[in-house]
C-alpha cells in the first residue's frame, strides 16, 4: 500500500520537474519612459534567456509582464540584470547532429533582453541563450549596439566528416586587448573555450575587474540520522515464497553526512546531492510449520551497510524560510553479510546450512522528498525501489527495499 502512494506522489510530482518555474526576487523594471519600478521580478535558474520579465509591486499583487517592447532593462538585486537592444544574432547550429556543411554566417535581427555577465570600466559583457545556443556579446563604453562575440563549427565542405572549429572570437578579444592596452600572452587566447568561464576571464582582464566573493553558498555540508525501515522477500519458485511465509520487517538506525550543490547557487533551486550513510541490520524470513508432517523453513542473516549517492533534488517551494524538495538519484550500496543461515524443519528433522550468497555491491535508484526549514533542518522520507539482493540463482531470488525517514543539520 505504500508503495502505491509513493509510486502516485511520484507520477503526480514529476511534470513539475520538468520545466523551470519562476521565482521572484526584489528587483527593477525600467519602462520605455525611463521610470524604475521597483518591486518584484520572476527571475530564471538556467535555460534560455528571458523574453518576458514578470513583475508584482508587492508579493501579493497580481502579475505584470513586460516584453522587450514594453521595457528597457530588468533586474533582481545581487542576482541578474538584463538589458534591452536590438542586435544581430548569428543562427549557426552547434549540436553534432546539426553543424552545416560549410561555415554557416547567417544571422538575424531582432530586439531582445540581453543578460549581463560583467559590467567593468571597458566593456559590458553579455549572454544570450535561445533554442540553438548561447552566445556572448560586448559592447565598449560608448557604443550603443553590443557585438556578438563568434564562434562556428561545421563539417569539411571538402567531403569529409572532419569538424573544423572557427575561433572567430579569439581575434575579436585581442583587438579589445590592444586597443586598451592590455597585454596577454597568445597562448591564453588561443587555449580559451567559447563558455561563460573562459569569456569572464577573458573580459575581466580587459576591464581589470576583480570580482566581489558571492554572498550565496556554493554548496552546503551537512550531517545527520533517522530510521530505515528494510523489507525483503523471496520471489521466484523457492520453498519461502507464499502467503504462508512471513518476512519480519527490520526497522533500524542510520547515520549519514554529505553535501549539497547548487546549479545556481543566487537561486537555490535545484541542486545535487551526494550522501554516504551507514547502517546495520537483521532480517528474518520464515516459513512456518502448519502440522506436524509440513516442511518449515526460515532464512536469518545480518548486514552491515554503506550507500554511497548522487541525487538531483529541486525545489518546488522555494523561500527563504521554507523549502519542499523532491527528486531521484542512483545509489551504489555495499553490504558485508554475516549469521546468513536456512534452516530447515520436517516433522523432528532440523537441519542448517549456510544461506543463499548475497551481493556484496548491487545498485539502487531511491526517490526523495522534504522539507528545508531556515536552511537549517532538512527532514526528508526517502523510497528505494525495489532489488535483487541474491546472487544471480536461475529460479529465485530475494527482493529488498527501504523507506527512510530522517534529519539534517546543515552547517
């Protein structure tokens, strides 16, 4: 029965992961006018850059939107600003399944919101990310148009399935290098990637900018325990599988630690997780005599265990106060067996043997949901699906799964 409930939270919960929701932060609108409206504006994780920006005066107040016809810049404080301008923007693909044969120099124009990456004394870089890629801009002091910084890949026209590479960008920045009078050793451009770290680097030499430390954590530690509560049951045709055999359920201690890392750490929403816990625990699985000519049997073992996982979690609550995460992740569990005996009883007969070998290493795919309270305690339940923990036997194995309830300090 529980299975099914989490299984329904999980269907039910699952579209919501799928697309990025907005959240809204203190910032800024400045109309076409050049007023400044000052309130509260839905910012984005990741993904494509804005082309609406939604605002609310207060929390409560219903949603304005303002497209790039309607407004001139945007902002949430200390995490993004965006500026208006009409700009040409190359249409070249980048995807290996789509690069052109030949170099692809077509462009269009068009008035979009622009993100900016670094404002400094020379130039103001810019991102811009849509369906087909994300491109960089900059834009010198007194120009009124950014430039597109250029990159292209595309097959050999000569036939061949050779990908060449044109680093157009690289020559653009040295001409920004040399009319400041910035000095810069070739091998730095010619090494640079077209990517969001190697372009700020390249630029905040340019503006000789040193970047202020981010007031937001990167990543978050943490420690803590709980309870799992461990069933398993043979399937397959084995002596201990049917309504007539009983699999004690084993409820025990854990402790865990591990750390949590933001895709976006200005936005906190989705993040990834990586846990090591540790736990140890009995199992019973018995097959009563029913008369006194029936054959009884009954298989004990204890394990101790470590897991060792990765998990994307997202937060589909997200304030300062409150958090309500859920996600899924892939575990890699390692388990030392000992006491793993099967006894076996007919009529006044009883005998032992060593029990079925059990997988020492075996994957695990667990389903989480829980709560963040003050960024301070994480309460969470979490679902293991369910795995064969026997050795590979022909005609039967043995089932296991775990629900987990617990708490974490977070430092």
């Amino acid at each position: 029965m529980f299975k099914l409930r989490f299984l329904t939270l999980v269907v039910i919960l699952c579209p919501f992961l799928s697309f990025s929701q907005n959240d809204f932060f203190k910032g800024y609108v400045v109309t076409l006018k050049g007023d400044t409206l000052i309130g509260y504006v839905g910012g984005k994780e990741s993904g494509t850059t804005l082309k609406q920006v939604q605002f609310r005066s207060n929390t409560t107040d219903a949603i304005q939107k303002f497209s790039a016809a309607d407004c001139i810049a945007f902002g949430l404080y200390d995490r993004d600003d965006y500026e208006r301008y009409t700009i040409n923007i190359s249409m070249g693909k980048v995807d290996l399944g789509e690069l052109s044969t030949g170099i692809d120099t077509v462009s269009k124009r068009e008035t979009v919101f622009l993100q900016v990456l670094q404002k400094g004394k020379n130039v103001v870089l810019y991102s811009y990310t849509d369906e087909i890629k994300t491109r960089f801009y900059v834009r010198k002091k007194d120009d009124k148009e950014p430039m597109e910084l250029l990159f292209y890949s595309f097959y050999n026209p000569n036939g061949t399935s050779q990908i060449i590479y044109n680093s157009k960008y690289q020559r653009q920045l040295l001409i920004l290098f040399r009319e400041y009078g910035v000095e810069i050793e070739d091998f730095i451009l010619e090494r640079s990637l077209y990517d969001e770290d190697d372009i700020v680097k390249l630029v905040s030499l340019i503006n000789d900018y040193k970047k202020e430390k981010s007031k937001y954590k990167t990543h978050v530690w943490y420690a803590g325990a709980g309870l799992v509560r461990l069933a398993t049951k043979y399937f397959g045709e084995h002596n201990l599988v049917g309504n007539d055999v009983t699999s004690k359920t084993s409820i025990v201690p854990y402790i865990s630690a591990g750390i949590d890392v933001y895709v976006n750490p200005a936005y906190a929403r989705t993040f990834f997780r990586i846990e090591v816990s540790l736990l140890k625990s009995k199992h019973d699985i018995e097959k009563a005599e029913t008369d006194f000519a029936s054959f009884a049997s009954r298989h004990q073992f204890k394990q101790f265990t470590g897991t060792f996982s990765a998990s994307l979690l997202r937060n589909l609550y997200n304030s300062e106060k409150y958090k309500a995460y859920f996600g899924a992740g892939i575990a890699i569990r390692y388990a030392s067996t000992s006491d793993n005996i099967t006894t076996y009883k007919y009529t006044s007969i009883i005998g032992e043997i060593s029990g079925p070998d059990l997988k020492k290493i075996r994957l695990q795919l667990p389903i989480s949901a829980g709560l963040i309270l003050s960024n301070k305690v994480d309460v969470s339940i979490s679902y293991t699906l369910p795995t064969n923990i026997a050795e590979n036997y022909v005609m039967y194995g043995i089932r296991s799964n775990s629900f987990k309830l617990g708490a974490n300090y977070r430092f």
